[in-house]
C-alpha cells in the first residue's frame, strides 16, 4: 500500500501509470477516484440522463480495468480514458454495448462503493495535483462551450486528432477548423480565468 504522503504527491498521470503497472485493485480504485467526477461531467451533454450516465461511466471503469494492458503509456493516460468514456457513450445510443454495471464490476471482483467508501475515510486530506485539477476544469468547460465549439475542441485537445483529420470529419475547411478551435481555446481560457483564477496561479506556479 502506498504510503500516504508519496500518494498525495502522485499526479493523474502516475497514478494511472501505477495502474498499468501493477493491476492492483487499489490503484485502480485511486484512478476511479481520481477521475469519475470529472468523466460523469464530461458525459454529461453525450448522455443527459442521470442513470444512463452513470451506466456509461460504469462501462468505462469496467473497460479501463479490462483493457489497461492495452493502453501505450506514450499518451497521457487521461487521453485514453475519456476517449474510451466518448466512445462508450456513443455505443451505449447505438445500441451495441455490453451490459456492464456496478454488480457486474462486482462479479469481477470490484466492489467499488464499498472501496470508494474507503479510500475517502483513508485519504480525506487528499490534496489533487494542480495540473490534473485545471485540466478536469479544463474538461468541464469544453463540455459546456456552444455545439460547433465544444465538438472541434474535443476532437482536438481530448481525441488528440489532427487538425486534417477533423476538417474530413467533419466536413469542414481546414482554415474552418483552426479558426474554430482558436476561438475554442480562448472561450475555455477565460472560462478558467474567470471561475478558477487561483487554481490557474497555482498551475502557473507549479511550471
């Protein structure tokens, strides 16, 4: 078990890549913790439905926990999980999903509301690292900007495409494209200097 204080100190990224490391339980528990709020958010224009979302975020732990020996540690880890949260949110309106839930997680051995139970009880001074913070802002307010905006940003800056790659998807020019997610970027800056100016300090502090 990790001590408490080197926990503490651990970002998204390590914590994620502890995960793919060792396949242990608690840290999969930690990347549930660290990351839940934050994708129920982000799915939250994909899939309104308060029960329907946490379905879809259930499959997406469950993915996480089946597939982690698939994930290339060249991304950043949070990457692969929304991108696994976007597609499943598309599968699940598609229809083509297997049924995963909470009992499901738990017939493989996952209890999670019991060890989300815990880890809050053992870590209740967990202090998140800021940089994973601002990001998770970072998410929430690219979920909320206008249509066109929102998606162009998320295909660039959670999907990691190519600017050509979206302009095809989307049936846009390629100047369409880079107007678009430049306007994006600066609707979710001042966002985040508006409602997260400290935490954008202590980002900037942190660099």
């Amino acid at each position: 078990m990790l001590e408490k204080e080197q926990e503490k100190k651990m970002n998204l990224q390590e914590i994620g890549m502890r995960f793919f490391v060792t396949r242990e339980e608690a840290d999969f528990t930690r990347v549930y913790h660290r990351l839940k709020p934050s994708i129920s958010f982000y799915l939250r224009e994909l899939v309104p439905h308060y029960d329907d979302r946490n379905e879809v975020v259930a499959i997406t732990f469950s993915k996480i926990w089946d597939k982690i020996a698939q994930y290339d540690p060249y991304w950043n880890f949070s990457t692969w999980v929304y991108r696994i949260a976007r597609n499943e949110a598309l599968l699940f309106h598609r229809g083509h999903r297997k049924f995963y839930s909470y009992e499901a997680m738990e017939e493989q051995g996952i209890n999670m509301e019991k060890k989300l139970s815990q880890f809050y009880t053992e870590s209740h001074d967990f202090e998140e690292d800021p940089i994973d913070l601002l990001y998770n802002q970072a998410v929430m307010a690219i979920a909320q900007l206008p249509d066109i905006y929102r998606t162009v940003l998320t295909l660039r800056e959670i999907q990691k495409k190519k600017y050509e790659e979206i302009a095809e998807e989307l049936g846009w020019k390629h100047n369409t494209v880079r107007t678009r997610i430049r306007r994006a970027r600066e609707l979710v800056r001042d966002n985040l200097l508006k409602k997260n100016s400290d935490l954008v300090k202590k980002y900037q502090e942190v660099l």
